[in-house]
C-alpha cells in the first residue's frame, strides 16, 4: 500500500526526529510512503486567531498538496482533527466541497491509522521506563482518538504506563492562547506537570508535538525530573 505523509508545521520544525520515526513506523508496517515537499501549514494557526480569509489560500493549497485518493497519515491530531472538522467553514463553494470531502475520507492520524485501519499494534519496541499519557484536547474531543494510543503503549515492552490525574484536561498550550494568556497557559501547564510527577513517571507521552513543547518548556524552566516525548518516539524505541 501507498500512503501520502503529511508532517505538520510544529514537527517539521521543531520534533523533525519524530517525523523520521512516523516515516520507521510506517515503512515497518509495510507501507510505501510518498512524502511531498511541497507541503506546508494546513492553516490551524491563522484559522485559531481568526483570520478566516487569510486561511482559505492554505487549505486550498493542502487540497493541492494531496491530490491522491489513498490514504493520508499524519502523527497530529490537532491538524487532522482540524482539516476535518473545519475546513467546511472557510467556504461554501462546491468544487472546495467535494473536495474537502475527499480529503476528509483519506485522511488519518498515526495511531488511529495504526490500530483501526491496518490492524497493526505491536511494532518489538522496548522501552524500560515509567510513562504517564496526556490526552490532548484536539486528540480527545476533535479527532476522537483515546484507546488508539494506549493499544499501542501497552505492547511496548519494559514500558508501565500509569494514569495521571485528569489526564484529559489542557495542558494550556491552545496555540497562541499560550502567547496571549501566558500567565493562565502557564498554570495549567504546571498543574498537568504536577499530576504526571505524582505518578512516578519519567515520561509524559502525547500524540502532539505542540502540547510537548509546551509541557516541556515548563519542566526545562523549573527543571523538573520528567520529560514530554511524542508516541512515535517510543514505538520505535529498541530496534
């Protein structure tokens, strides 16, 4: 099978070893990957601050940029969940329509892809460590995905996975809700930081790479004994 990757602004810039690991993933489940360089931003980020209009020249773009009716694998949540969901309302021409429509019917993030559509689970990835996992809140209420990743974590071996405290709240990144309210998005972060620690964890495993950042740049700023990786990382852990 051929699948067309789509690795968002946030990965590609700053988490461009869990895109090369998305790549190991699939290429072990045995996938053929076509990757378009063309790609760029699907628009959350201007469509979240209300620039509609300005988001429109993206989407259409995306459209363009994946053009193949087979499927289209993404290791987000938060921009698969957003294509989907969203696109209908920058436009309501026909053409853009149906072909949102065909968009939205191709298009999958990682671990839902993994465990609903190929049935794959188990990738021998060895991971001797405590983990806690942060549903994040595109992931949970947007795309709906919750038992895709943990599926997948409890075939890790050596990896205990402990639920945290309100494992479904914010963790205060929202775009740039962080930037605009950082005092609130701070105080969330740290209170989601507080509940991982609670559990014993030494990591704190999400389907997105921008709530990581987030979480991150909290527990580097008080230097904190816990750290925020992407589940594409940890499949691939012991090959």
């Amino acid at each position: 099978m051929i699948i067309d990757l789509f690795i968002p602004c946030f990965i590609d810039q700053f988490y461009p070893e869990t895109g090369l690991n998305t790549v190991k993933l699939l290429e072990k489940a045995g996938l053929e990957i076509n990757y378009n360089p063309e790609q760029t931003c699907c628009g959350q980020p201007s469509f979240n601050s209300g620039y509609w209009k300005k988001t429109l020249p993206l989407a259409q773009k995306f459209m363009k940029d994946f053009p193949n009716d087979r499927p289209i694998v993404s290791p987000s949540a938060s921009c698969t969940g957003f294509v989907k969901n969203y696109y209908p309302k920058l436009s309501d021409n026909k053409d853009f329509l149906n072909e949102h429509k065909r968009l939205n019917q191709n298009l999958y993030e990682l671990t839902d892809f993994l465990v609903n559509y190929l049935k794959y689970d188990d990738f021998g990835a060895e991971f001797n460590a405590k983990v806690t996992y942060h549903d994040a809140c595109t992931a949970l209420r947007e795309y709906g995905i919750k038992t895709e990743p943990r599926k997948l974590l409890a075939k890790v071996k050596g990896l205990e996975l402990i639920e945290m405290k309100d494992t479904d709240v914010c963790c205060g990144f929202g775009g740039t809700f962080s930037v605009k309210m950082k005092p609130i998005s701070e105080a969330m972060a740290q209170q989601k930081v507080e509940n991982a620690l609670a559990t014993g964890a030494e990591y704190i495993i999400s389907t997105e790479a921008s709530c990581l950042m987030n979480i991150n740049g909290y527990i580097k700023r008080n230097k904190l004994p816990i750290k925020a990786i992407h589940i594409a990382d940890v499949l691939v852990s012991g090959w």
